[in-house]
C-alpha cells in the first residue's frame, strides 16, 4: 500500500459507522416498516390459522415455501464466494469476503423463519425436538440448516475479530459506552499476536472446509423435501444438484447486487473496482449456463416421454395457466442475465438490473415449482388454485425487509471490508514486490488485484 | 381399553425416549436421532411381543366394487358413503374424507370411482412425517395423532391419491365434543391446524362393525376384508377375499408407485382390468384417435359431396 492507503481503507471502512446520513435514517424506517407489517401480518395469522392464507387442500404449500427455498438459495454466496476464494488463495477476495458471508447469514435466518411461519400448529414447534423421526426430509432440513446458520456464523464471526480490536482501539471513548462494551467482548482480547494469528487462521481454516460441504447439504435436503414425493415436477433425481446450482447463480447475483449498493452508498469505489465485478460476472455467468444446463436436462427428459401426470404440467407450464410467468421467468431471470459476460453489460447500472433480473427470474422459478406441481391434480379433479392473500404478501416483504435489514444493521456496527485482510493482502503483496522496503509498497488497488500482480 | 393399544404403544416409547434422554443428557441436536431408534426398537419389540397375537392380528382391506357403484345417481342422492361418512365422523365442513370421482372410461361412458384413504403398506405420508405424527398401525390401518401433528402438510404433498385434507380454520365440533376423550381412531374434537383423513372407521372395525361408508352404501359396494382371515363383507354377504379379488380381476390405484394400497377396485363398466384407471389424470383417449377418424370421415364424405 501506499503511505496514507491503510489510513484511508480505515476511514472509509470505518466511517459509515460513526456518521449517519439522512438516507439513512429513512431506509431504515422503511424496513422497519416492511418487518412491522409482516409482524402484524402474522399475528393476524396467529388468530385466524392458516385460513387467513391463501392456501387450501389442493395447493398445501404457497408462498412461504417459495420464499423458504429462495432464501436458501441466495445463502448459498457467502459459502461459495469467501470459503472457495479463501482456499484457492485468491487474493482479489480480500474485499468482499465480509459482504458475501453477512449476505449468507441474512439469508439463512430468513430461510429458517420460513417454515416456521408456514406450521398449521406453531405452538407445537418443540415437538420437531421432542419426536422429531430422522426418515422424514423435514427433519433434514431441521438438522442442516440450523448447522449451516451456526457454521456460517461462526465462520463470519472469526473472520470480524480482528476488525472488532481495531474499531475497540480505535473508537475508544469516542463511541457510546455500549459500543465500546461490543466491540471489546466481540474482540475477545485480539491484540494481533502472532499465536492468535496463528489460532484464527487454524480456526478458520477448519470452518471454511466445513461451510462448503454443508452449503452444499443445505441445498440438497431442501431440494429432497420435494425430491422424495411422487409428484410430477418433484419427482426428479436431478433435483439436489439442480437447486445446488441454482442456488449458487442466485447467490452470486445477490452478492453482486448488494455489493453494488454498498459500493454506491458507502463510496467503496477503490475497493470494490472493475475487476471484482468482472470475476464474479464471470463466475455468474458459469453457474448461469450450468443452471440452464440442468434445466435443459430436467426439461427435456420430462417433455420427451411425456408421462401422464407431467404432461399435464408441462402443458401448462409452457402454454397454459402458468406461462405468464415460466416465459418472463426464463428469458429474463435466465438468459438475458448471461449477458453479463460481456463488457457494456457490466456498466453499473445494467449489471445492477441483471442481477436483480436474475434473482426476480429465480424467486418465480421457486414459485412454479412449489405452486403448479400441487395444484396438478393427482386424481380428476380440477386444477388447484391458489392466490396468496395480503397477509401472505405481507410476510414475504418482510422477510425481504428483514433481509435488507439485517444487513444494514450490522454495516452500521462492523466494516464492510475486511480491514485486517485487505492490510494483510497488502503486506502479502509488499513482501513480494520488494522484501524489506516499505517506503516502495505497490499502490493502494495491489491489495485487490492481488499480490500475483496478474489478473 | 385395548382400542387404544396402539396409541398406548407409542407413549410407551415415548417414556422409554425421555428417561434414556435423561440420563444420557443428549445435546438437542442429536434429538431427532433418539425417538427414531427407540421406535424401531419399540416396534420390533412389539411384533414379537411374546403374547403370540402376531398370527391372528386382522390386517385390515377394503374392496370397493365399480359394477355396483353409481355414484348414487340412480337413487337421485348426494353419494352416500360421503354422507355416511360425514355423519360418522363429524367430518368438518367443506371436507370430504372418502370422495366419489366421475371417471371417464375408454368408449366414452363414464363411471364412478369412490376413494377413500388406500391405507397404503407403504405409506408415503407415513415417511415424511417430521413427528411421527402420522402412522401405520399394526391392523394396517394409517391414522393420526392430533395431538402431536405440527401441521406442516408435508404429508399431503406426499400423498399420492390427494387423500389428506386440513383444518385451515377451527372446524365445527359436535356439541361436547371437548369433553370427548380423544384418540387417534376417533378424532373428535378436531382440532385447527392439523391433517384429517379417512382412518377406515378404526373405531367401528375393531368392534365388528363395517365402515360408515360400507354401511351407508345403499348397492353394498363397499367390501370390508380382512387379509389374515381372508375374508371380506359389505353387510350383505361374506366373500372369500382372495377369491374375490382374483375372480374379479381386482386392481389397485396407481399401483406401480409400490406404495401398495390396501384397497382393491373390482373393475366394472369396461375400465381395463389391471390398468390404473387414472394413469393419464385425465380421461383415457382412445378419442383422439376417433376424433382423427371422424376427421377423415368427414374429409371423406365432403370429398364425396365434392364429387357429386
Ligand atoms: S401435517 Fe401433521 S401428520 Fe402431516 S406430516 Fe406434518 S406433522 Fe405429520
Ligand atoms: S392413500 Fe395417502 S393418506 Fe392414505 S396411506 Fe396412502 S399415502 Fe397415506
């Protein structure tokens, strides 16, 4: 780095936390809003049971099981992007890690809520503990998500120690006493030395082989709640890695995403620069044509022997009930995002719409194959129908609310960078280029671009 | 009191689970573990249970004949194995446990298809229940247990005949229904936010009595077997079951999901024998071979006029 490159990384990193705009102030209204509304909307739910939805007999799962999978999908970046980018040593990460892992764990709270706004009996939640049966998929997805949650955390939180000592070192008696208080107990004694180094790199090291393999997990076990039924849409052997893949492309985009609103709203500039944004471009763009490809394979192998019951899907899938919103969902949640391969498509604002485009197309991708597969009839009787009622909309935006939310709180009490690392990935980078001389260290972009100097 | 033997068995496996939790102090994730075990052990146990009941347990079977089956048109009625039904069980309003489907035969003709739950041998709502709510009963009868289920409806996308229905809202119960000492085999009072389904009338076979359904059907359709005595009856006259069965082409629904359902259609109105009448959810269409040949039937007999 530059002399005056490590202060500023400081002060831009560190300032969002002591200065408040207006902006501010008022996002935050508004998503407590969003989360208010989806509080009241449940207690509504709470008195009038499950009736107060949309959901009857026929279609038993609306939209709270499409949220629940698409929370989980977008959970799937912070494993992905930091853990894979940490193992392979690839420095250009150092900047983004703490944004890809905080978007996991947001993501992962909303996932878990999910279901549980979903039981018909949510008074009786402990029996989940108390009978719980390992046969049942449920009680999957009730094992892994919470071990991903916690591994994610944890995860996120070895990596904030560091940071945690130099906001304790550097707002001490600036802050207010309970911050001061925070700071210090989430340092838990960091000073830099070198055993602690060496314990953090040990302990982190273990998390991020752990995270990847139950990321993984996650999605597949999500994916089995529907994969172990009979149901055409469902009945598919392809479906674990399928939403694996999925979930990554989803994934990716929301990070990219919100990467691009911290970068605008926080002046994050010289941090997140061109090249991020063209590797995980690249990196959406691979998941996005392996996503297709799974597609295709699911798709077609269904269309082509067309057996009864999936005939009757795809028909109105493709051509009948649901193509309003298979066609938009595909061509541009699916294919227009591939785009981002090329250069213009990667101007700010365009990027910023694809991704969004990209998650839109994969939240209607949840809801078709939650919602039509149930209302297929499985005897003669008619198409199930379903609308989701305003209690339902409401707790979707707030779990959308709650995700922005959580995220925005705790950018207002941690950096959004990575301090230490990008400190270190400097020093990385200054051993290489000149042992000894400090005066000579690269400029200030070698902390992403790497201390290999090539792209 | 031996009608509540079965739910008895599981409290028994219950105690067992919570002072083995106990003592060992699991940790709450390892939970979902223990009650699965202790089931196996509980249920392997149970059928050797040393009483030597195992060889004369009855293993309960419905046979449901659709030559006599008519929907209940001729009589100008709602189908009364619904109404019977209803009746029986208090069923909540706007559910119907056994339900009566018009079914569309090759040919054109149609005919009616009375579905109750299939007490499958390999139930699949059985499988996906987080809880162990939901369960098979050793008669072979699928019930549930009101008290513990969470409501989370995995076992109505599980299901693959759209048996299961829900209580979205606080049924209407009969009056006293809350003083009613609940069971499993006769869910009254029926409680928000659980499944519902047919249990093949556990409370009235297990004293000598046929389904509601059985007993309501006024063409005697409705056949109440028993596979370990094989023997089955609606009311009117008793049948050799396997005989029955075999002499009548029986068939099953959707039979090649091998959830083995323990009810058997006897095929009537020209349905295929053997075939799964709703392979196609649709009715079967021959017709559209038809409609090609009246297609060239009319092509034919326009070219015919054409020449004239
Ligand atoms: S709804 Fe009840 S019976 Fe059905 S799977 Fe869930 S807990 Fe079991
Ligand atoms: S028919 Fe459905 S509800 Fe009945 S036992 Fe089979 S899977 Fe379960």
């Amino acid at each position: 780095m530059e002399p005056g490159a490590e202060q500023r990384l400081e002060e831009v990193a560190l300032r969002p936390l002591t200065h408040t705009s207006r902006g501010w102030y008022l996002w935050l209204g508004l998503l407590l809003l969003l989360t208010g509304g989806g509080f009241w909307a449940y207690s509504t739910q709470l008195q009038r049971g499950l009736a107060a939805t949309g959901m009857r007999d026929t279609v038993v799962w609306g939209l709270y099981i499409s949220n629940f999978v698409f929370f989980s999908g977008v959970s799937m970046a912070g494993t992905f992007v930091s853990a894979i980018l940490r193992i392979t040593g690839a420095e250009w990460r150092r900047p983004l890690t703490r944004v890809a892992e905080l978007t996991t764990v947001s993501a992962l709270l909303m996932t878990a809520l999910m279901p549980a706004v979903d039981m018909g009996r949510p008074d009786r939640l402990l029996n989940l503990l108390k009978y719980g049966r390992l046969e049942s998929p449920l009680i999957w997805d009730i094992l892994v998500i919470p071990t991903y949650l916690t591994a994610s955390a944890i995860y996120l939180y070895l990596f904030l120690i560091p940071d945690a000592a130099v906001l304790r070192d550097r707002l001490k008696g600036k802050a207010s006493w309970l911050r001061q208080r925070l700071y210090s107990m989430v340092a838990v004694g960091w000073h830099g030395r070198p055993e602690q180094r060496r314990r953090l790199e040990i302990g982190g090291g273990v998390m991020m082989l752990l995270v990847i393999p139950i990321g993984v997990a996650t999605h597949s076990v999500v994916s089995w709640i529907f994969g172990m039924t009979y149901r055409a849409g469902w009945n598919s052997t392809i479906f674990a890695p399928y939403f694996a893949v999925g979930a990554l492309y989803s994934g990716m985009a929301m990070l990219i995403t919100i990467m691009i609103v911290f970068r605008r709203v926080y002046h994050l500039e010289e941090y997140f620069t061109e090249k991020h944004f063209r590797y995980l471009s690249y990196m959406l763009v691979a998941f996005g044509v392996i996503y297709l490809y799974f597609s295709i394979a699911e798709y077609l192998t269904v269309s082509y022997k067309l057996e009864g019951g999936e005939k009757l899907l795809l028909t109105e899938l493709f051509f009948g009930r649901y193509s309003y919103l298979v066609w938009p969902g595909f061509l541009l949640g699916q294919i227009l995002p591939l785009l981002v391969a090329l250069r213009w498509a990667r101007a700010l604002p365009i990027l910023f719409t694809l991704t969004i485009l990209v998650n839109a197309g994969m939240w209607i991708k949840r809801y078709i194959i939650v919602v039509p597969t149930l209302a297929n009839p499985l005897m003669p009787y008619e198409w199930g129908v379903y609308t989701p009622t305003w209690v339902e909309l409401a707790i979707t935006a707030a779990s959308f609310g709650g995700f922005a939310l959580i995220i925005t709180l705790f950018a207002k009490l941690f950096p959004i960078i990575s301090v230490w690392e990008m400190t270190e990935g400097a020093e990385i980078a200054a051993a290489k280029e000149e042992p000894g001389s400090a005066a000579a260290r690269p400029a200030t972009l070698a902390a992403q671009s790497g201390g290999h100097g090539n792209d | 009191m031996d009608r509540q033997e079965n739910y008895r068995k599981w409290q028994v496996s219950r105690r067992r689970l919570l002072k083995l939790a106990g003592v060992a102090g699991v940790a709450a994730v390892a939970a979902p573990l223990l009650p699965t075990l202790l089931t196996k052990i509980g249920g392997a146990s149970a059928e050797s249970d040393g009483t030597g009941k195992k060889a004369s347990r009855r293993q309960w079977a419905m046979v449901i004949d659709l030559r006599k089956c008519e929907g209940c048109v001729t009589k100008d009625q709602a189908p009364q194995c619904i109404e019977g039904c209803n009746k029986e069980h208090f069923v909540p309003q706007g559910q119907e446990w056994i339900r009566v489907f018009e079914m569309e035969g090759a040919g054109g003709h149609s005919y009616f298809l009375p579905r109750p739950c299939m007490q499958c041998e390999n139930p699949p709502c059985v499988k996906v229940c987080p809880v162990g709510a939901t369960y098979r009963t050793q008669e072979g009868i699928v019930l549930v247990n009101h008290e513990r289920c969470i409501g989370c409806r995995m076992c109505m996308a599980a299901c693959p005949y759209g048996v299961r229905v829900f209580n979205w809202d606080q049924p209407e119960n009969p009056p006293g229904a809350t003083f009613a000492s609940y069971s499993p085999e006769f869910p009254i009072p029926h409680r928000r936010g659980t499944v519902e389904k047919c249990m093949l009338c556990a409370h009235r076979v297990k004293d000598g009595k046929i389904p509601a359904c059985a007993e309501a059907c006024p063409m005697y359709a409705i056949y109440l077997g028993d596979l370990t005595e094989d023997v089955a009856t609606n009311g009117k006259e008793v049948v050799k079951l396997s005989r029955f069965l075999a002499d009548t082409n029986a068939f099953r629904l959707k039979e090649e999901l091998g959830t083995r359902p323990r009810v058997w259609y006897i095929p009537g109105h020209g349905q295929e024998s053997g075939h799964t009448v709703d392979a196609e959810h649709q009715p079967i269409k021959t017709a559209r071979s038809w409609q090609e040949m009246e297609a060239t039937d009319k092509k034919a007999s326009a070219e015919d006029h054409g020449g004239h």
